[in-house]
C-alpha cells in the first residue's frame, strides 16, 4: 500500500451522503488498486453502506468525524467552531501529510475558508482558484476561477492563467494549452476595467500561450484551453452552462418521443446519440480542484452522485504523479524571482 494515493473523502458532505459518496469510494478502489480511501464521517452510518459492497477491504478506512457542516452555516465560523466535521478533520489529514487528497461534496464556503486556513497556499499564491473542468466540442477547457475569489485583482488572474495552463498541460496532456479571458468582445479596448488592466499582463507573459478574448459563445466550441475569469463570471458561466446542458437534453428527449414517428426515429439514432451526450456529462471529469494549496483539494457538485465521486477521486491520482503542486510552486517562485 505504500505506492497507493491516499485520498480523503468527505463521507458526509453534499446532498447525497452517505449512501452516493460511499459508493463513488468503492467504484474508485474497484476500479484502481493505486488508491486508498479514507471515509471520514459518521462511522456507523459510513459502515452500514459499505456493508453493501464488495470491495478490497485493505484500500477502503473510516476515520470517525462526529459533526456535519451544513451548507447553510457561517464557513469561517464553522471551520473554527466544529473541530471535529468531516471536512475540518478530512484537511487536517491533508495538512499533516496524512492523505495526499481531500474530496468533498459539502459546503463550498467551508471547503474554500479550510483550504487556506488549514491546509494553506504555496507561497507567493495570492489566491486559490477553484477550476473545474467543462465539456467542449474539441474535448475539455478548464474555467478557472468559477467560485472562489469573486473580488479579484489582475495579479490573481494572472496566476490562475499559469496554475492553469500547469493543470492542463500535465494533467490533461494539451502541449502549450491556449489561454484565454472572458470578455464581451474579441476587441483588446473591450471589456471592464478588471479585464482591460489584466489584458496586458497576460501578453507579457513568457510562460503561457495567450491567445486574447474569448467571448461566452466560444467557450463551448473550445477555442482556448483555459478559460481565465473571476469567480463572479466564472460561476455565472458554469451555472448557465449545466442549465443550458439539461435543459436542452430534457428538450430533445421530449421531442424524441413526441409522436410515433419519432420514437421509431429515436430507437434508430439512440446508439449515436447516447455516445454524443456521453462526451458532454461534466461528471465524468471530476470535481473542481482548489489550486495553489500545499495540498489538494476538490469540490465536487453538491449533487454529486457515485459516478462524480469515482472520478474525482481518482484523478487525484494524477494530480499527485505529476506533482501539480511542485509545479505550480516552481513557476511562482521563479516569476517572482524574474520580478526582483
């Protein structure tokens, strides 16, 4: 077990908990021997579900965490007052090195106040970004920020754009990733006064490949690999995106089966068409790491079931093999010695 990744798991956070967490867990060391999960929550009520599986017994733990932080509470108050939640003893295994990872499906204002008060940022990070990544038509972009610094400086753009490119570069294999900001126009006078400031630092910038704007409608077709935003934009874009994904699909199926003619039509082209949506199901690519930490941390969806679970666990994996972190600490410490 000592080549394993060891992730942490938030067992109790999101809506979905414990029943769906506890299954992703399980589908994750069913699926690779070089994880093992810590389950931190409840233990009794994290034991009865895994009562129902099978599973390598040595790669799966339950750490006991006898408070819950609900969505709705304080995040600095319950960071500080509930010592003994699921997601402040999860990263503190983070921070004492106990786990490599810690994935939680709860409260996103806990999980953004933890990781920098408990597990910390790499020197020199001004802010940690969360970066999740969206389905486009040429494969995925990551949307960094998408829910973590709403007030933003164009310094913090600028590291999201390099810890992005990092991300994209070596963990999704995209040689010289194209960086992009969000913008009302392809035009470099365009935008607000956060986008117009940032604009230039961005172009000087040695160590990114800068491509300008990218207007909202370009996002989908994947005109850049990183999607540099603060969380405000980022978060309205991802919001808008989900909703426009299931709306549509709840559209098409409707249509599919509005008459005779077209169910028999829908039989015909189900086969295709299961395999188009397939490659549009933002689960399938995880959670939504929090860059620049001295740890990792992901946040999955609220709603997350299994599936989301599975895969945010393990690209964790990757994130750790790559050194992500090592990386990102590199580029920042010698842009700043570049600075001097």
């Amino acid at each position: 077990m000592q080549d394993c990744v060891k992730v942490a798991v938030d067992a109790m956070g999101g809506d979905n908990a414990p029943e769906e967490i506890v299954k992703g867990a399980v589908d994750a060391v069913n699926t690779r021997k070089d994880i093992q999960v810590i389950l931190v929550g409840q233990q009794d009520a994290v034991e009865a579900e895994l009562k129902k599986y099978s599973y390598p017994t040595e790669q799966i733990t339950v750490v006991h965490a006898e408070e819950v932080i609900e969505t709705a509470e304080p995040p600095v108050m319950a960071i500080r007052k509930k010592k003994q939640s699921s997601i402040v003893v999860g990263m503190n295994m983070v921070k004492q090195k106990e786990a490599d990872a810690f994935v939680s499906a709860g409260s996103s204002g806990a999980i953004l106040v933890g990781g920098q008060v408990i597990v910390g940022r790499i020197k020199g990070v001004e802010r940690p970004p969360l970066a999740p990544l969206i389905p486009t038509e040429k494969g995925v972009s990551l949307l960094i920020d998408c829910g973590a610094n709403v007030d933003a400086r164009p310094s913090h753009l600028v590291q999201f754009a390099k810890m992005g490119s990092i991300y994209m570069e070596h963990v999704m294999n995209i040689k010289n990733p194209k960086v992009a900001i969000v913008n009302i126009g392809a035009e470099e006078e365009k935008g607000n006064a956060l986008v117009k400031e940032t604009f230039p630092k961005l172009k000087e910038c040695k160590d990114i490949n800068f491509v300008g704007s990218i207007e909202a409608r370009e996002i989908p077709h994947g005109e850049a690999d990183v999607i540099v935003c603060e969380a405000f934009t980022g978060n309205v874009i991802l919001k808008l995106y989900e909703g426009v994904g299931s709306t549509f699909l709840s559209m098409v199926k409707k249509g599919l089966m509005s008459s005779l003619r077209s169910k028999i039509g829908a039989l015909l082209i189900k086969p295709a068409l299961k395999e188009t949506m397939k490659s549009f199901d933002a689960t399938a690519y995880g959670g939504a790491p929090l860059l620049g930490l001295n740890g990792l941390v992901v946040k999955t969806h609220g709603s997350s079931k299994a599936a989301e679970v599975k895969h945010s666990i393990i690209q964790c994996v990757t994130f750790k093999e790559q050194d992500i972190n090592g990386k990102i600490k590199k580029n920042i410490i010698d842009s700043a010695d570049g600075e001097e």
